[in-house]
C-alpha cells in the first residue's frame, strides 16, 4: 500500500541543503504545524516544505495513488518590516526559488512519483501567515512559496535523484 506521507518522507530525504540547511518535511491540519513549530526548540526547524492535509484517490489496477499536493515551502522570515522588493532579492532568491527548484526535480525525477500532465502551479507570499477561518493562524512570520500540484505515486522502489 503506498502512504504518500511516507513517499514524500523519503523522497525529500534527498533533497540537498540550502545555504546549509537540510530542508525539513511534515505534514498535517494547522493545529499540527503550530504544535509542530512550537515544540522545536531549535533555529534549524527551516526551511520547512508542510504538506495540507488532502484526500486522495487510489487504483488497484495500477497499482498507483493520484493527489493533488499542496505544499508549503516556507523560511521564517528575517525582513519582517521590509518590502518585497528586498524580500524577493533575498530570501526567495537564496533559499525558497532554489528550493521549490529541488523540490519538482525530486517529483519529476523520482522513480515512485510522477507530475500529471507535466504541470503545476506556484504563488510566492511574503510575510504570510495561513488562516483556517479560526484565526488560528501560523505561529512563525513566514516568507512562502505554495506548489499545488497533481502527482501520481507509484509503487516502485526509490532510487538516487541526480540534483
């Protein structure tokens, strides 16, 4: 049976560090991420890809799992009173854009994932802040990139992803 949460576990396992930091990976509703931000006690909590909690359809005939990602690619944000200008020149250009980089490529070249249709959409935030319509909102000041994308995971063993 594949469990995407354990797919992409392993798959961003791979990824390579960014301004040297080893990307992290979680999951869950936003009660979870706050509880899971509040409970590191450490800087190195970032840069986080959280993956929204989604349904997803299965198909025994090809032995397959299709869901539609939504990943937040985030960096606690160091240019809180700054404009995007500044920000766009910094934090998303030395970490969040070369990162969301990585990331497709993991999808793209990986062995148990495949891209639907080739295709994804991306909106980059800054100072963003998620709101469940219970103001139980992100608890870090966020810089974001969010990647909505369609995947098809596939039951094949993983294998080493050239970056």
């Amino acid at each position: 049976m594949i469990v995407v949460e354990n797919s992409l576990k392993d798959l961003f396992a791979q990824l390579p560090t960014i301004n040297g930091f080893k990307p992290k990976f979680n999951w869950g509703s936003q009660d979870t991420l706050n509880l899971y931000l509040s409970q590191l006690k450490t800087t190195n909590k970032y840069p986080l890809i959280w993956l929204v909690e989604t349904p997803e359809n299965g198909n025994f005939a090809t032995q397959a799992v299709e869901k539609s990602l939504k990943l937040i690619i985030a960096k606690q944000s160091v240019h809180v009173t700054n404009t995007n200008p500044i920000i766009w020149d910094t934090e998303f250009k030395d970490v969040l854009n070369p990162l969301l980089e990585n990331v497709l490529k993991a999808l793209d070249r990986s062995t148990i994932t495949e891209i639907k249709d080739s295709k994804y959409k991306i909106q980059r935030i800054s100072n963003y802040s998620e709101d469940n319509g219970k103001n139980a909102k992100t608890i870090d000041n966020w810089n974001v990139i969010v990647l909505e994308v369609d995947v098809y995971f596939k039951d094949n063993c993983l294998k080493l992803i050239k970056f």
